[in-house]
C-alpha cells in the first residue's frame, strides 16, 4: 500500500447559481448535481487517479448514500476494508454554492465522519504500517488526527496534515511532528492571525510556523500558485493558466497529486509542480471527484508546456 487516507467523505450537494439570495429571498438556479467528495476522499481519488495504491479510513452513516460512497470509492481502486457504518446517523453532506466567477461557498455536516475516533486507526493498525505515507484533514475529531499522527511518528511513517476547514483549536504540538502542513492562504491567515495579502506577507505567516517548529509548510494559492517554505527557503511554483469553471475540491487535488508524487520519487518540488498542474485541470471540469484528470491528461498538459 502507498498511501492511507485517514479522514472524511461526503455527498457534494452542488447549486450552480447566479448570486446568493439575501435574508428571505428566494432565487432561481440554473443547475444541480450531486457527486462524491469529502477532502479525505478527494485526496484518495487523487492520489488513486495517478496510480498510487491508497486505503481509506473513514465512516459513512446508514442513509442511501452510504453504499453508493462505498462503491465509488472502491471504483477508483481504493481499499475500503475500514470504511464503515455508522448506525442510526447520516454519512456527511456538503451544501456546495458555485457562482458565475467559478468560486464557491461550502457547508459541511459532518455526519457519520464525527464518530472516525483513535481506536479506528489502531483497529486498521497492521495495513496502515505498511504504508508509505499516511494523508490527513480537520473534517474528523481532533483527537483521531493527533492518533494517526503519532501512529505515524511510532512507525516512521511521513505525514501531511491539511488543516481544513482551519481551526484554531488546532495543537501545533502535533502540528511539527507532521512531516508537510499544506493549508491555503485563508487558512494560514486564520491559524496564524496574520495578513495574507501578498507574497511577502504569505511567506511572513508561514515563517512563524516554521519557526514554531513546523518542518514544511506548503501554501497554496489558487491562481497565484503554490509557496513551499521551509527553515531558512522559500519556493514559488506558479499556477498554471486555465479558464476555471468551477474550483471545488482543487486544493484537495493538489495534495492527492502531490502525495503521490512524492512517495514515489521523494522530490518535494517536483511534486509540487505536477500537483499544480493537476489542481488546475481540475478546476476546468464541473465537481470534485468527477473534475480530476487521468494521469494520462495531466502528462500530456505537461509535457505541451515543457
């Protein structure tokens, strides 16, 4: 196994609007889907869609989505051995809002996913040490994140942590045993209480982590690229430019890719660099799962701006 995927999924419930209604008005949208997502799940399906081998860990309630997440899941070839249900609860939601520009505004309920708790990464214990690398998010309990990053620390198994959706509940104890911290801008602004507007002002930020004690911190930024810091290094890999449609499940794209990428060649920059190319074919597609390209797709845009 390459990869375990310790964390969320959810039903993507996707409105294509015009504009946001105000307080008490009722608008018309021109169009719905409904897709796979979860940011644990859209890593794996990343990760899966360049050819690693990923298990997810992850809990889906006993509703009428629940089998389908299974079964998508395991469509992409990823090992559900522990992907379980929640009796008497919902699997996870999120309400996805999309506008004319292509940004989106999301809600989640966490459903089944607030029941992933520590003892289920000990019950997944002998797969999850053979794994290579081991890829988290703040869509589960805090206290089954800093598991699964001690498990990994115990075991010697390299860990990404991506705090999303961000929280400054978040221990940084935990934080700097973890081997790559990938936040976006607005969640470097939010654990670190600092501006983000620029460059500058984004390297500044994730310098107090590094300086906290955070090994990597890997920023991404949307159209304006992706910042990799490090103590005493700063990177810029710059975006590439596509017509967006729709940028939902794009930073979860870039960590897939880039999770992939690294454990099969240990090259951080490289990395870096296919899961930006990757992160921006995805935004030229509708949805999250159902927008990421083969691995085929992403060689060929590389290789055409070689």
């Amino acid at each position: 196994m390459d990869i375990a995927v310790i964390g969320s999924n959810m039903v993507d419930l996707i409105s294509y609007i015009d504009k946001m209604p105000r307080e008490g008005e009722t608008l018309e949208a021109p169009d719905f889907e409904i897709g796979c997502g979860g940011k644990g799940a859209n890593q794996a399906v990343a990760a899966a869609k360049m050819g690693s081998k990923v298990m997810m860990v992850t809990k889906v309630g006993d509703d009428l989505f629940a089998d389908n997440t299974i079964k998508n899941l395991e469509g992409y070839g990823i090992d559900t051995e522990f992907t379980n249900k929640v009796l008497g609860t919902s699997s996870g939601v999120a309400p996805i809002f999309v506008d004319p520009e292509s940004k989106n505004r999301i809600l989640i309920i966490k459903g089944a996913n607030q029941y992933l708790i520590p003892e289920d990464v000990d019950r997944a214990a002998e797969k999850l040490k053979k794994c290579a690398l081991i890829v988290l998010q703040l869509e589960i309990p805090l206290e089954t994140i800093y598991r699964a990053i001690e498990f990994g620390n115990e075991h010697g198994i390299p860990v990404i942590l991506n705090p999303a959706p961000a929280t400054k509940d978040l221990d940084f104890s935990y934080v700097c045993k973890c081997d790559f911290f990938i936040p976006n801008e607005t969640e470097l602004e939010i654990l670190t209480g600092m501006p983000v507007e620029t460059e500058e002002q984004i390297k500044t930020a994730a310098i107090t982590l590094i300086d906290k004690g955070v090994k990597d911190v890997i920023v991404t930024m949307g159209s304006r690229g992706v910042m990799w810091v490090t103590k005493g290094e700063a990177h810029m890999v710059d975006s590439y430019k596509v017509d967006a449609i729709d940028t939902t499940g794009a930073g979860d794209a870039f960590i897939g890719c880039f999770a992939h990428y690294f454990v099969q060649n240990n090259d951080v920059l490289l990395a870096i660099k296919m899961a930006t190319a990757f992160a921006a074919l995805s935004v030229t597609k509708r949805g999250t799962q159902s927008s990421y390209p083969s691995i085929d797709e992403v060689e060929n845009f590389m290789n055409v701006r070689v």
